[in-house]
C-alpha cells in the first residue's frame, strides 16, 4: 500500500473568511492528540466530517485540514466519491 496520494494535491493557499473553521479544526486536532500537556494518553481514532453545498470551499478546507493534521503527526486517510457513492 502506497503512502503518496494518487492524484498530486493541490498547492495550498491561504483560506479566505475561514477564521472560525479553522480554529474548530485545530480545536478537534487538538482533542485528538495522544498528549495533553505532555502526558502520554491512550490512543484515539477519530473523524471529520465536511458539509455543505457546493461552491462553499470544502475541498480547500479539507485540504488544509490534511496538512495541518499531517504536520502534527497524525495518519491521514482521505478519499472521495461522486454526489450518489
């Protein structure tokens, strides 16, 4: 199993009006940590989930909730379907 993605992922650019999105990302980031103030905890899975309609600018902000999750660490898996999959 390969650890590249097998479409190159866009370049990232800075997120226009997403203050409160990303400070809910990092926020969950955060709760998912395997530390807190330093001190190892057990192990959590978790996910995120992205609604809303087309045009709003969720595949930028997935794309940033990649990176940001990746520079902290964590294993990332991502995939994508069609409107009906």
């Amino acid at each position: 199993m390969a650890n590249e993605p097998r479409h190159p992922m866009p370049e990232t650019r800075p997120l226009l009006e997403r203050r409160k999105e990303l400070r809910a990302l990092d926020s969950a980031l955060n709760a998912l940590r395997d530390t807190v103030d330093g001190v190892p905890q057990a192990p959590r899975g978790g996910l995120l989930a992205f609604t809303g309609p087309g045009g709003m600018g969720k595949t930028a902000l997935l794309t940033e909730a990649r990176a940001r999750a990746r520079a902290q660490g964590f294993t990332v898996l991502s995939g994508r379907g069609g409107e009906k999959e």
